[in-house]
C-alpha cells in the first residue's frame, strides 16, 4: 500500500517479516510497477554480496526497489553505487552525520559498516527487471563477536535512536532523485559524488595478498591500484581491504 508519508507515483509495500525484500519483489516482479519498493522490519534470510547472509533484525531498514531500465548491463553495474550513494545523503538528511563509501558498495560511518547493497538481474519471466536491495543498521542493538570489529548502527555510531519512517522516506526520496538522474545523463553527476566519497582513494589496500595504493575511481567506477612494482590495475569487482579503516 501507498501511505502519504512515501510520495511517489510507484507503491510502497510494508511487511513485518520476510526471508528477504530482494525475493520478495522477485516472486511479484511480473506484475509489480516500475519503482515498486518493499520495506519490511525483519528479515529472516537476507543476503548480502558474493553469497554472504546479512543480518536482518528488528531495529534495521530493510527496502528493495525493483526498476525496469533499457539499459546495457555494464551500465545496471553503476546502480550499486548509485544505491550507496542515496543511503549516504539519507543518512546525513534524517541524521546529520556524513558517511563515506568503501568500494564498491559498503557505506560506512565511523569507520564501521552500516549498511550493505545487492543488486540483482531478474531476466526470467514476462518482465525482465533489476532488484536493488538495501539493508542499514539503523538501531540495531548488537552483531556477533565476528562483525562487531567492521559493522555497527547509525543509534551506536551517534547515540541517538533513528526514525525508520524518517530514514525510508529520506531514502526513497534520494534513491529516486538519482535514478532520475541516472537516466538522464549517463549516471556521471552520481560518479562525481561517488567519487567524492570513496573511502579508498588515497590509502593503502590489501587486494587478495597484495598491497597497493587506491589512486581513483575510474569512469566505469572501477578503483585504480597501483602496486610496489610501478604497475597499475583497475578493479571492477572483488574484496578490497583498506588499511586501517576499520
């Protein structure tokens, strides 16, 4: 259903628990609208990148939005920092504080990850579509001893407890914002503020087993290392550790 506190011409569905928003629009993505977004308050087997669970309990934001782009498929890469991108200025609208992106996609503040991206194809069906699924650590209370030295909350990193109306309604209307811009210049006003918060730039990371130095983002959002012996790499994909973020 639609509420008035979401203003936008695609419907806002509300759930109190699902195994994931990324599956839920994918099981209604034949007749679901262009822009639907799902929000649910838990999550029973949310995911994250490369296969990983994300923990999903009460106290987080969890939203999908499922879009239908003509768009090649090195372009729908892009939505993912495009994503990253919306929490941060939602972030900073609903709570004051600035945030910073780790490439690709993780969104930190504080030095701790508090947010995780997937974005996935949906090809089989009637109505081929792109699921972008977004899950934040707005107020939730703790993370297993293994996380708790890189993940956290926006209420843990400010001490202050987060509206999740608030911080919906900032997100959508900043993730719709940027998708209009997305489509309408090639995505490259979202790659300069991408570029402007890219954590890695600049520092020392461990790429598998070799260090480097992150010397910039390039235009296809690819992060440019270069290594002790003088050669360069762009990486378009994989795990990239930054010395002493965390």
């Amino acid at each position: 259903m639609n509420t008035p506190l979401f203003e936008r011409e695609a419907p806002v569905l509300f759930e109190e628990r699902v195994d994931s928003t990324n599956l839920y629009l994918r099981r209604i993505a034949d007749t679901a609208a262009d822009g639907a977004a799902v929000i649910a308050k838990t999550q029973s087997a949310g995911r994250g990148r490369l296969g990983r669970g994300f923990l999903s309990p009460e106290g987080g934001l969890y939203l999908s939005v499922l879009l239908r782009p003509e768009a090649e498929p090195e372009r729908l890469l892009t939505l993912t920092p495009l994503a990253a991108a919306a929490v941060c200025r939602a972030v900073e609208t609903v709570c004051g504080v600035r945030c910073g992106i780790k490439w690709p996609n993780d969104v930190l503040l504080g030095g701790k990850k508090i947010c995780g991206i997937l974005v996935e194809s949906v090809l089989g069906g009637v109505k081929p579509c792109v699921i972008v699924g977004i899950g934040i650590n707005a107020n939730t209370p703790s993370f297993p001893e293994e996380l708790s030295q890189i993940a956290s909350s926006i209420a843990a990193q400010t001490g202050r407890e987060v509206g999740l109306h608030a911080l919906a309604a900032a997100l959508l209307r900043e993730f719709d914002a940027l998708y209009d811009r997305w489509l309408s210049d090639g995505g490259r006003s979202v790659l300069a503020e991408y570029r402007a918060r890219c954590l890695n730039v600049g520092r020392e990371v461990l790429v598998g087993d070799r260090r480097g130095l992150a010397l910039s983002v390039g235009d296809d959002y690819s992060l440019l290392v270069r290594f002790p012996d003088g050669k360069e790499e762009a990486l378009r994909f994989g795990e990239v550790s930054v010395r002493g973020l965390y």
